[in-house]
C-alpha cells in the first residue's frame, strides 16, 4: 500500500495546504518538499482556457510531470501517463481537477498536488451579429454568459427576434432560424450544432437560459418574423413582428390603426401544417409569425 511519508505533521499539513506538496506514486515512497522561498503559484479561477493557450502545469519533484503543454485544436492537452485531457472551455481549476482526477483513477498517484498556470494567452473571442446595436467581435472576459454579450454589444434592437441562437466554433456553416430546427437536429445521432435560448425567459432572470459562452461561439440575434396587413388598415403592408406586439389589434396598430370604415370583426390568413388557411378572429387574439390580418370594410 503506497502512502506519503514526511518528517513533521505541522509541515506536511502546510504544504498539503499550498498544494506543493506531490503525493508519492504508486511504486515509489519518494517525499518532496517545496524549497525555501519557492513561490506559490497562483490559480485564476475565471479564466477559461482557450486554444492554443500555452499552460505550465507544475508537479515539484516530478520534473517528468512538470512542462509546458500548449493546447491544440481538438482542444486537448497531452499529459504525461495520462494522454489526452480536455482542457479548452475550462476553467484553470476545473482542468486542474479533472488532471488529478485522471492521475489518481488511472492509479498513478494517490494524491497528486499540482498547479496550472497559463505561460502563454492566446486572445479569446466571441461574435455577437444580427439585430443588436453594435454587432462585432468582442473579447472572452472569464466565465463569459450569454446577457454579458449582449450588453457588450449594446442590447437588442426593437426589431429582434424572440431567439438567440448560439453556434460554438467549428460549425459556422449552419444556418437556424427558430429552436424547432434545433429540436429536429437533437433527434439525430451526432445532436444539435446550436443552441437556442428564448429571450423572454432569459430577461425574466432564468438562469439555465443564460448560456455560458465559449472561445469562437458566434451569437445570432435573428431579425423578427414579419406579418403582413391589408384591408381597411392605414398603411397596409409588411410590418416586423416586434417583442411587444401580441395581439391581433396590436398588429393592426403596427400600421396607423384600422380605418373610419374598418369592421371590428376581422379575419386572417395562417398557415397551419403547410396549409393556407382563412379564419374569423379576436382582435384580442393572439398575432402569429407570418399572419396576413385583414380588416373588412364596414357597410353601416
């Protein structure tokens, strides 16, 4: 049975607490102390690892352990006795956990003591495009979330969609429109390529909505849907279905208001399964993507 030896408890408990102090391996009982006036290395907890990040990872008294590891573009480290690690999206501590886990589930060490630091930064991206005030490209400041763009990039304009949709690097070639076609593309094998997240739910504060972003993610604020008006309406035409407008009349609002001679009771055209159909509605109800609305002229 492997155990970690040293000459005083006051000291060991010390280093155990800096986390300097290496268990020994399996097969050997090695003890190793950090050196006199030998620096703590400091851990930044919010920085999230990105490619081609250079990382020191430090094991006193293992210079076969110690080195520095540059991360690739399968955003993977290659450790010693370990092999590939995940390291790219996450933070410092978490590759750190997860490299002392792999150590001691492999059945390396029992208790290995290591740190992580970054030698060299590689700069870390988001895009935040669509229908924003200031769309563009905008650094990765640690645990980046999805609100945190978006007030980078100066909130939504009145003519945003109901979605963002949040494509991870590596798959700037797809094109959503709606979380529908997310939804269609999790029932296949390799699973969705984007993420979809309901602006009203991420306003109102849910926090499983407010997505964590990653280096090269790309943030798409869709153009709302439009609906169109005709009949006895002010201005008829197209109109873009704005976050606010809910109903029927407010749709008609979008265009002056019905006319002196427009009838309360108006109708419009959906299309339901594929289908154009005509119906009788509620200026009270609800206003759907894609309505063409038409007020009727009134004949008394």
């Amino acid at each position: 049975m492997a155990f970690n030896s040293g000459s005083g408890l006051a000291t060991g408990v010390a280093l155990l607490t800096l986390g300097l102090w290496p268990a020994a391996p399996l097969l050997a009982q090695t003890t190793s102390y950090l050196p006199p006036g030998q620096p703590v290395m400091s851990v930044y907890d919010g920085y999230v690892v990105g490619t081609n990040d250079v990382l020191t990872i430090a094991y006193h008294g293992e210079p076969s352990m110690t080195g520095e590891f540059t991360v690739g573009t399968d955003r993977t480290i290659t450790y010693p006795l370990i092999g590939r690690v995940e390291a790219a999206g996450r933070t410092l501590t978490e590759l750190q956990a997860e490299v002392r886990t792999q150590l001691t589930t492999q059945g390396f060490y029992l208790d290995p003591q290591i740190a992580i630091t970054v030698e060299e930064f590689r700069p870390q991206n988001v895009f935040v495009v669509g229908e924003v005030h200031s769309p563009g490209t905008y650094s990765l400041a640690g645990a980046m979330r999805l609100v945190d763009a978006l007030a980078m990039a100066g909130s939504t304009l009145p003519t945003a969609g109901a979605e963002a949709v949040i494509v991870p690097a590596g798959n700037e070639g797809v094109v959503l429109h709606s979380s529908a076609a997310i939804e269609r593309e999790a029932l296949e094998p390799q699973g969705p390529s984007a993420s979809a997240v309901t602006r009203t739910a991420l306003e109102s504060g849910l926090p499983t909505e407010n997505i964590r972003l990653h280096d090269g993610d790309t943030v798409f604020i869709l153009r709302a849907e439009s609906i169109y008006l005709a009949g006895e309406v002010a201005r008829p035409g197209a109109y873009t279905l704005r976050q606010d407008t809910k109903t029927i009349l407010q749709g008609i609002s979008l265009g002056g208001g019905a006319t002196r001679r427009g009838a309360e009771k108006v109708k419009i055209i959906r299309v339901i399964n594929g289908e154009r159909k005509k119906m009788k509605v509620s200026i009270y109800d609800e206003v759907m993507p894609g309505d063409t609305i038409i007020v009727p002229r009134r004949f008394f």
